[in-house]
C-alpha cells in the first residue's frame, strides 16, 4: 500500500495516477473526506488527517509500503516557523508509530540554502525525518514553472508579467508540477538504503524573458518583462496581507544572488521533459476554460 498525502493537489495527484497506471495500492490521505470520493470511485482506499493530526496521520500510514509527505506550504510563516513545526512533529509522530518501509518527502531547491529563508521550513523537514529509522528520499524540485499561473491575467490583459526573478535574462532552475510527481512515482517504487536527497529541474532553465515570450506565443500577443524593484517588496506583501513578509524576500533573494541554487549549478540533478511552452498553454487554456465556464 502506497499512502499519499497531498493526492488532491498537482504533484501529489500525478504521483498517485503513474502508481494506479503501475497496478500499485493506493491510499489517499486527505483533509476532507469529500475531496476523496474521486480517488475511492477509482479503487483508492481513502483516509482522513490533517497533516497537524498525529493520531489521524498513524492510521493513514499504517500497514503502508511506503508513505509520500507533501507537507502543506505556510508563505506567510510566522518567526521561527510554528506552523511548519507543529506539522513536522506530526508527522514525524505517526511515521515512527506507523513504520512504514520507506518515505518519499517532497522538500525544495534550496533546503540546504545557508541562510534563513521561506524554504527554511523544507529544511526543518529534511532534518526531522533524517533522523528516522527507515529509508527516506527527499525529493528537491526546481522553482515550479506552474507558478506562472499568477501571471496569466497581466500577460493576457496588460501585455506585461512582473516578475521579482531578475535580471530578466537570467535562467532559473524550473520544473513542471507535473515532471514532480512523475518523478516521485518513480522514486517511492524504488528500494533504497539510508537517506538520500534527488534533485530535479526542467529539460532547461527559464528566464523571465522566457517565460513572457511563451506567453506572448500562448496568446497571441507581445509580452514584456517588468521587474518589480527589491524596495517596493516589503510594502507590496504587506499590502496584499503578508505580516511577516521577510521569510519570502529573502527566499526570492536567495535566487537572484545565487545562493538558492543546486549543489553544482545544474549539471547532475534529474532533468523532466515537460516544456515551458507545455505548462504555459495548459495556463492560459485553464485559464480560458475557467471563463467559459
């Protein structure tokens, strides 16, 4: 039995469809029981835990081949992190009282960042399962290009996206949500000793330039680039209701000056094959369809 977390958002749901596609058990682990009625109608045993719910979580994972975490992501962390703490300590809870054979754990780029950053909770994660006894992988993904989805309406309507990875020119590492899952799929079915960390990114990197050019040839029309200046981040989060906006500008920092990076830039981590021009027409085209509707 293969019991997954975060079955109802894009990595995790790829993920369970390559194990299903596999002939492989699956169980989704979901917060709402109502969110699982899809995967049960496609022969998913399903449970119901919060990921902060230690007691659920053990039951969920029990009698488990194998567990995958997708812990849930806080972009407005308060200091020190509790939100994510409180997760890990559950988490970490219910794999020693479950003892599944081995875990798969999506982390980040940049959970080995040195210095304090939004990533930092990835971070935490990684450390707190290390120290587990069975296997586990930690699955570090690119900046994920399916991100861009905030960007559609300003491409579409304004002929611009703006962007806080600068220089414009600059390319960072990217992946599809999709090339995640596929990957972890691959990962959970392996036998492995010991804990190990796979990074993964896109077949290549992205730059801001790149991604309003695939937009302008999704839509038809010219987009441009426009970076939003570092002095105006803090007022912008908070205006839009950040309260400790620091944790993200410092991990966005972290791209531009280098520091949230791969251990050798790129040269050995997994490489997906969905393209940047793949993921931004399934945007605009979602986007389109959302207003059919």
């Amino acid at each position: 039995m293969y019991a997954i977390t975060g079955i109802t958002g894009k990595v995790g749901g790829a993920l369970a469809e390559e194990l299903l596609a596999a002939g492989r058990p699956v169980r989704a682990v979901v917060r709402d029981a109502a969110k699982g009625a899809a995967w049960a109608a496609r022969g998913c045993e399903v449970a119901v835990a919060g990921m902060e719910d230690a007691a659920a979580l053990t039951a969920a994972f029990s009698a488990a081949e194998a567990v995958f975490i997708l812990p849930p992501s806080e972009f407005d962390p308060e200091p020190g992190y509790p939100e994510a703490r409180r997760v890990i300590d559950a988490v970490v809870a219910a794999l020693v009282a479950a003892g599944p054979a081995k875990v798969l754990c999506l982390s980040t780029i940049g959970a080995d960042a040195p210095h304090d950053n939004l990533l930092t909770q990835r971070t935490l994660m990684e450390q707190a399962l290390s120290a587990l006894p069975m296997p586990v992988t930690f699955l570090r993904p690119a900046w994920f290009i399916d991100n861009a989805a905030g960007d559609v309406a300003s491409a579409r309507d304004e002929g611009v996206i703006r962007s806080f990875l600068t220089p414009p020119d600059k390319r960072f590492p990217m992946v599809a949500a999709q090339d995640v899952g596929l990957t972890g799929a691959s990962l959970i079915q392996q036998n492995w000793t010991g804990k190990r960390a796979v990074e993964l990114e896109g077949p290549r990197r992205v730059s801001p330039n790149d991604l309003a050019q695939s937009f302008a040839e999704a839509l038809g029309r010219p987009v441009r680039v426009e970076i939003v200046p570092r002095d105006s981040w803090e007022a912008l989060f908070r205006s839009q209701g950040a309260e400790h906006p620091m944790p993200r500008i410092r991990m966005l920092d972290g791209f531009n000056e280098g520091w949230i990076e791969f251990r050798d830039r790129g040269h050995s981590p997994l490489k997906g094959n969905t393209s940047l021009a793949a993921v931004v027409e399934a945007l605009v085209a979602a986007a389109r369809n959302g207003e059919a509707a």
